[in-house]
C-alpha cells in the first residue's frame, strides 16, 4: 500500500467521523415534577428562604459551633463522601481519555532457530540460528461518530456531579444530626434536673409526713405513700444519667473521636428558636436540596447510558498506526533501512449475539425509568418534609404557650396544697396529688421545647440549608461569623 492510498483511507474515515452528527441516544430533559405555589403549612409564597442562612447564623450556642466545626473536619462519613468525590473525578478521566488516541511503546530481543509458519504457528527450522531486535510506537485511537464516548463522558460527569452534591448532603445531614442530638443532650439535661428536683420535693414532703406521724397527728398510710413517691423519683434519675452518657457517647462517634463528655452553652430553655421561618418557594427546592440535585444527575447518567447502549448497535471505526525499527542486528536498528511502519483503518460491529446488545439496551431503558420515579418521590418526600416541619414548628409554639401555662398554675398549685397541709386545711393526698401533676408537665414542657428545637434543625435540612455557601465555608466559616 502506498503512502497516498493510506492517507486517502484516513481522510475518508475522519470525513466519516466528522460526518456522523450528534451523538445518538436521548439529550437529557428534566422530567415534570410537582411545584405546588407554596408548602402545605406555609400562609404565602415568599423568595427568601431560612435555606439561605449559613449555618453558624442558624445555630447561635457557640459550643454546637465549634462541635459542628469539628464534626465537618473530623466525621468519617464526611472522608467517605470527599473520597467518592476522588473516585468520581478519576473516573471521568479515564471516560475522557477514550477521546483522543492513545500511544504506546514497546520493544523485544529475540534468539531463535524457526522460519516462520502459517497463521502464527511456528515453521520449520531454519538454516541457522539468529537474533531479531525491534523497537516500536503504536497509536491507536476509536473515531466516535456514533458519540458512544461522548455519552459516556457524559455519564462520568454526571456521576461526579451527583458524588459532590452526595458530599454536601452528608455535610448537611452530619451538621442537622448533630444539632439534633445536641439539643437532645440538653433536654435530657433538663429532665434530669426535674428529676433531682421532685425527688428533693418528695424528700422534704416525706420528711413532713414522717414528723407529722413521729407526732401522732399523721397515718402511716401518708408517709408510706411519700416514700413511695420518693422512691419513684430516686429511680428516674440514674435512668437519666445513663440516657445522658449515651447521648454524649453518640455525639463523639459524629464528631469522629472516642466517647468522652460533651461541653454545653446555653441551656435548652435559652437557645433561640424562631416560631416562624421564610420557606422560600416550593420550585427552588430543586436546586437547593442536595439530595434532589444528586438524583437528578443520578437520572443524567441513567439517559447518557441509554446512547451507549444504543451505540453499540452500530460499527466501532478505529484508526491505527505503527512506525519503529526491526533488524537482527542491534547496530542496524538506527539505520534507515531498518525502519518499519503502518497504518491501517478498522470497523467492528456487531451481527448476531443472541439479543445481548437488545438486552443491554432495554436493560438502560428500564434503569433510567427506575432512576426517574426515584427522583420524583424524592421530590415528593422533599416537599412532606418541609411541610412537617413548617408545621411543627408553628403548633409546638402554640402547645408551649399552654403548658408552660399549665406548668406555672401547678407549681403554684403545690405550694397551696403544701401550706393548706400545715395548717391542717387538706389532705396528704392533695399534696401529692399536686406533685404528681407538676412534674410530668414540667417533662411535657421539655419535651415540646425539645421537639420545638427539631423541628427548627429538621426545616432547615429539609429547605436544603446552606446551599449557597461554598466548598469552603462549610467547614471553614466566613470572617466574622463568630463560628
């Protein structure tokens, strides 16, 4: 073959790749999904959003600040996710590289008594026994005129993007959980102080009912019932302590270190918690959850292999070309007329595999419809989410205001009930009776305070807190944010 004819063959087959047009398979489109005007629990569409907050205005106790900050430097589930990111980036590499042609070099020494035989298998001897030396390039390269490789490079992409929107969701989720449970630790704090304090309250009650009986004027029927009341507080709080190591313990995994006690700022009844938060518009929710910008490149991989599936259908061109040096003498191999070269053009396609390529085919069809109904219940879960917690948020302030109400009228209730019982005007079962009432409505009204403090931490996740800051910010806090 002359050098004329074979630069006519790769001009003709480059003509042919510049010829083959967009690359086949379907361009992604966003799937419809439901955008309501506004969140259920939500009086008006507004723009602004509690997502647009950082978290360190969010969260004012500056020892959750400086426990988040250590959590974002140090969780484990965080170097997992900025390992993926890695792992997703050197994939897309590797997707690219199939872009351009690919050079390799290689070399052989040779001693050997054969004449070369016919299909590759050994000949006769030969005459005599010699050497054969050979130094060689080799340039390859796959002409994408069907784009199998762009929509491959597509799908590499997409998967990078949904590894880093995968890291952010797991900053948000460590930087909720941890808020979380760090509110959770204060509520026990509080239930645990309710506790020593009605145990102190039954003491000195008992102590009452025991001088009283000690003096003739009261049943053994009272005092056994304080102590009995006593007894039943006493045992609530190693209960509490207990719940309160666990809690701490739990902490200490999200923050990537081993169990050890856990620093407190303000307590659960001083941390600030807003009844009601601008939610922003259902429609930007999109871009602002993580997880629903993951699945939707999820969804963007799932189309592009749809066009690699179908590309296999059509022939793979290729182009390959070879030029070195081959002589049975290590001095000729510099030598001119030991210069070896070609170059050639190749197709390959498939003709009959027993419904292999159809199946691989339909088999991509069916992942992306699987990935698509994913993305539109998570986009469905999103908007539940947000409208439980707008929800909670706006009831636990009304439910607050009432028990805290109810809480102030039982303490008052006691001292009454205490004071009549001096002075012989009631009953020891007035006075207990009071007691039992002021203090699991003093634990109610924790409980909601806490519940109250989530709900605020589970709107903000749920909004896609924090989406405007970047790689940066989230594990670094701007200047001047006290973080």
């Amino acid at each position: 073959m002359t050098r004329s004819v074979s630069r006519s063959i790769v001009s003709g087959i480059v003509v042919a790749a510049l010829l083959g047009g967009c690359a086949i398979g379907p361009d992604y489109k966003r799937p419809s999904v439901a955008e309501p005007p506004t969140f259920r629990g939500q009086a008006t569409g507004e723009a602004a959003s509690f997502a647009d907050a950082p978290w360190w205005e969010v969260f004012q106790d500056p020892s959750l600040k400086a426990l988040i900050q250590e959590a974002l430097r140090r969780n484990y589930d965080v170097q997992i996710a900025a390992a993926r990111v890695q792992e997703a980036r050197a994939i897309l590499s590797i997707a690219r590289s199939d872009l351009y042609p690919s050079l390799d070099y290689g070399g052989g020494v040779a001693r050997g008594n054969v004449t070369p035989g016919i299909l590759g298998g050994p000949g006769a001897q030969a005459p005599e026994t010699s050497n054969f030396y050979d130094g060689t390039l080799t340039a390859s390269w796959e002409l994408d005129i069907w784009g199998r490789i762009r929509r491959s490079n597509e799908a590499a992409r997409a998967t990078l993007l949904a590894s880093e929107d995968a890291r952010r969701g797991v900053w948000l989720t460590l930087v909720s959980d941890l808020a979380q449970a760090y509110f959770e630790l204060l509520a026990l704090d509080v239930r645990l102080q309710i506790a020593r304090n009605s145990t102190d309250a039954y003491q000195r009650t008992y102590d009452l009912f025991l001088d009283r009986f000690n003096l003739g004027v009261a049943s053994k029927l009272e005092t056994s019932r304080a102590q009995g009341a006593l007894g039943d507080a006493q045992a609530t709080i190693p209960q509490f302590e207990s719940d309160i190591i666990a809690k701490e313990n739990q902490i200490s995994i999200l923050l990537g270190r081993i169990p050890a006690p856990i620093p407190r700022g303000k307590p659960m009844y001083e941390q600030p918690v807003v009844p009601v938060v601008p939610a922003g518009l259902p429609s930007t929710l999109l871009e602002r959850r993580p997880d629903l910008r993951q699945a939707e490149q999820q969804l963007v991989s799932a189309n592009a292999r749809i066009g690699i599936a179908k590309a296999e259908f059509f022939p793979k061109l290729s182009l390959t070309a070879l030029l070195g040096t081959a002589s049975p003498e290590v001095s000729a191999l510099t030598g001119g007329t030991a210069t070896i070269w070609a170059v050639a053009g190749m197709f390959s396609g498939p003709i009959f595999n027993a419904g292999r390529t159809l199946g691989n085919y339909r088999a991509s069809i069916a992942q992306w419809e699987q990935v698509r109904l994913q993305y539109e219940q998570a986009v469905l879960t999103a908007l539940r989410e947000v409208s439980d917690a707008l929800t909670a948020l706006g009831k636990l302030n009304q439910a607050e205001t009432g028990q805290d109400m109810a809480v102030k009228a039982l303490d008052e209730a006691v001292e009454h009930a205490t004071n009549r019982y001096r002075q012989g005007l009631a009953s020891y079962y007035e006075v207990l009776e009071a007691q039992q009432q002021l203090y699991p409505a003093q634990n109610t009204l924790a409980q909601i305070r806490r519940n109250r403090l989530l709900a605020y931490v589970q709107l903000y996740k749920s909004l896609g807190g924090g989406w405007s800051l970047t790689d940066a910010e989230w594990t670094k806090p701007a200047e001047g944010s006290g973080g």
